[in-house]
C-alpha cells in the first residue's frame, strides 16, 4: 500500500510541475496560477516525504516553506542573489518579494490539501 501512495503522489507532483513550467510560458495564464501550482508542487513535496504522516503536516509544511522562501527575498545576501539569477534556480526560490504570493500559496495550499484529502489520500486504497 505504502509504494501506491507513494507513486501516486510522485506522477502528480510530476503533472503539476508540468502544468507549473507551462503557465511560465503563456501570457495569458495570471503569474497567480504559476504561484499557486507551486504551492500544490510543494504540498506534493512534503506528501512524498512526509507519507506516514497525518495530511495536515504536509499542509503546515508547505505554508512554512513557501512562506519562508517568500520573506527571503527581501534578504540581499550575495549567495541568495547569485541562486536567484539561475534560471532554474530562480523557478524555485523566486526573485522579489509580493504579498500577493502568500495569498496564492495560501490558497494553493489550501487546495492541494482539500484535493489530497478528496481524492488522492483515498486513490487505491480498498474499501
């Protein structure tokens, strides 16, 4: 039971990363979807890592995580500069500081949980 819940959250973290690197690449898709996907990718994060694990930790784990990463762009260390002017890098750790991140991580977290707990805690699993 442990190796399908595991790929399960694994082939969606590997959808929603997808979906993420594509809202990057069309105009017409809000910077908010692209910010909440990445709370979603996060929250998936922490399912793989944390799978023997109540739901709700993988959910106060990503709200910490993305928050703090969030407040850390508005430290000027020359390491974190340097990470930040790596593309890749940059997709990751972001480049400057909005309140209206919090906001989508919030909700992007809010909605991989409600999603977690809806469909894909329970995928698999006999009843």
């Amino acid at each position: 039971m442990y190796t399908i819940g595991l790929i399960k959250y694994v082939i969606a973290w590997f959808v929603i990363i997808a979906l993420g690197l594509i809202s990057r690449q069309v105009n017409q898709i809000p910077p908010l979807i692209g910010d909440i996907l990445y709370a979603v990718m996060v929250y998936l994060m922490f399912r793989i890592l944390l799978l023997s694990k109540a739901l709700k930790n993988a959910f106060y784990a990503t709200i910490i995580f993305c928050f703090v990463i969030e407040f850390f762009q508005l430290v000027q260390w020359a390491p974190l500069i340097w990470i930040r002017q790596h593309p890749l890098l940059r997709l990751v750790f972001g480049q400057g500081f909005l309140c209206s991140d919090l906001l989508a991580y919030l909700i992007g977290g809010l909605i991989a949980y409600y999603m977690d707990v809806r469909f894909l805690y329970n995928l698999g699993r006999r009843k």
